[in-house]
C-alpha cells in the first residue's frame, strides 16, 4: 500500500512539474532572452500610443493565428512557391492588419537575443500588452512555441469563425479548438475595441430586425446599402478605443455591430452570461483573461519541432 503511494505521489509531482500545454511556461525565456517581454511590451506601447486601433488589430492577429492549425505564427507568412499563405483568405484579405509593427518588434527582439524568440510567441505576448495598453486585463502568457515552415490557406477561409455565424455555429467553432462557450463569450468581448468594415455587417443593419433602429440608422450614415465596403465602424460604438465591458451593454440594447456579435444576446443561452458580464467588468476581465491563455495553447508547436522564424514573413 504504501509503495503504491509512493509511486502515485511520484506520478503526480512529475505531471505537475512538467510544462503544462506542450511544453509551454511563462518563465520560458526568463534566461534566455531576459530582455524580451520589455521590448515587446515597449514596442506595443508605442504603435498603439500611434495609432490606438493599432491594439485591436495585433490581438486579431493572434486570434486569427491560433484558429487556424494552432498559434504557430502562420498569419505572418507571405505567399512563397511553395504555399498560398494566408493573408487573403476571405477572414483575413483586406482586413487583418499589423504585420509591419510585428515586423518592427521582430527586429528589436533580434537585436536583444537572436534566433531565440519565436513569431507565434511575440503575437501572444504583443496580443495581452495591447489589451492591458488600452485598459484591459492582464496575465501571464504562455511562451515556448515554435513557428511553423507553412501556411493554409484552406484553414484560414474555413476555420476561422465567420461574422455570419449563428449561437451554435460560435459555439461549435470554439469547441473544436478546445474552448468553452464560456470561452467563447469572453473572447467575443475583444470587440469591445477595433473597427470592422462594413461589408461584415451590411446584411445586420439593413435585414435584420434584431437591432435597436436608431443605431442601424446611424451606422448606415456610413455603410450604404451598395458601395463602401471598406468603410469603418467601431464594433464598440460607445467606447472603441478602451477596453471596458461596454461590448455587453451594447448587447443587451441590441446595439451588436456584426450578426455574429448579437447572436450572444438573442434569447439564447448565452443571455445570461452576457447579462453577467455587462452588469460585472471584473468577471468579464477575469475570464477574458483566462480564455486568452486557453486559446493561446491551441495547438502549439514545440520542442524540436518547426523553428524560430529570423523573418516572421518567411520560413528560414
């Protein structure tokens, strides 16, 4: 009995001193590359002190990343002869922004330590300082991915989440990387900042009968019926530029700009939860922050696998 015990306990302390996730720790480059957390951290600090949308586009980047095959840095691959990459997959053409300042903390990171510190990992860490740069929540991050040698186009035009989706088809996309409703409810609330074009929210405005008239009619200012496709709106029309919960109240006044945004809050089961959130920033922060570190160990490549991207637009 005894030994048996001792064996189990042994079994216990080895599972939980193992890095967690594939190998994935927050003190992964703490001697390594001392220096890159604050390059990073200074570096977003001054593309968002540029341009605050700049924030809500480098956390869409990781999102965008980690849905498609894991967050192995594939967004930042440029087309080669040997892949389509995918920048203009439907989700991401004309739309997913942000690789020069990407491309900027690269080369500082280089400078401090090279060869040490991966693409996917800087999108991480670059998505969380954005958050906490526009008054958002923070946590640990995750780190000890590799980047990959390849893209998918085919990944990125079909497993991202589409602004077209129902409830349970944001459901389905979530569970099938391993997150939660719960999850997936949190993470919807990044779109408390950025903007969307308006072609991804034309059909809401214009032929849907859940939404509060008088923003349809506000938005359509902006967004005609043909034409315009690129023309901007907040996705937080009260607060775009701050992390806040306000994405919820807006929910609740039926004022989601995408389709998808105001299937959370449409006699659904996920109502409560955003009545939660809407009424509670520090349950919504608290969760926010959780679920980023979930969907951040999405599949991650590690150990000798892939590589460390010299160039986060090519594979070395």
């Amino acid at each position: 009995m005894e030994t048996n015990t001792l064996i189990a306990c042994i079994v216990l302390v080895v599972l939980c001193s193992s890095p967690a996730n594939g190998q994935l720790s927050s003190t992964f480059y703490d001697k390594t590359c001392p220096k890159a957390l604050s390059t990073v951290k200074a570096a977003v600090k001054a593309a968002v002190a540029k341009e605050k949308r700049m924030g809500a586009s480098l956390v869409r980047l990781h999102f965008h990343d980690c849905f498609v095959n894991g967050c192995d840095g594939s967004i930042l691959l440029d087309d080669s002869a040997n892949f389509t990459g995918e920048k203009t997959a439907g989700p991401n053409a004309n739309s997913v922004r942000g690789f020069d300042v990407i491309d900027t903390i690269k080369t500082q990171v280089e400078a401090a330590c090279a060869g040490i510190v991966s693409c996917a990992d800087i999108l991480a860490i670059a998505a969380r300082d954005s958050v906490v740069e526009l008054g958002g929540p923070t946590w640990g991050v995750q780190l000890g991915r590799r980047d990959s040698r390849t893209a998918s186009l085919s990944g990125a035009n079909s497993q991202i989440p589409a602004f077209t989706s129902s409830l349970s088809a944001l459901i389905s996309s979530f569970s099938n990387k391993g997150l939660s409703t719960k999850d997936m409810i949190a993470l919807s609330g990044a779109h408390t900042i950025g903007q969307a074009r308006c072609t991804t929210f034309r059909a809401h405005i214009y032929n849907e009968t859940n939404i509060n008239s008088a923003f349809a009619t506000s938005v359509k200012a902006n967004c005609p019926s043909t034409g315009g496709d690129n023309n901007l709106s907040p996705l937080d029309v009260q607060s775009s530029t701050v992390f806040d919960s306000q994405y919820y109240i807006n929910l609740r006044s039926q004022k989601g700009l995408l389709h998808s945004d105001q299937e959370l809050f449409n006699g659904g089961s996920s109502d409560s939860q955003v009545t939660t959130y809407s009424n509670n920033r520090n349950a919504f922060f608290t969760d926010f922050a959780a679920a980023m570190v979930n969907m951040g160990n999405i599949s991650p490549v590690t150990g000798t696998s892939g590589e460390v991207r010299k160039n986060c637009r090519k594979p070395n």
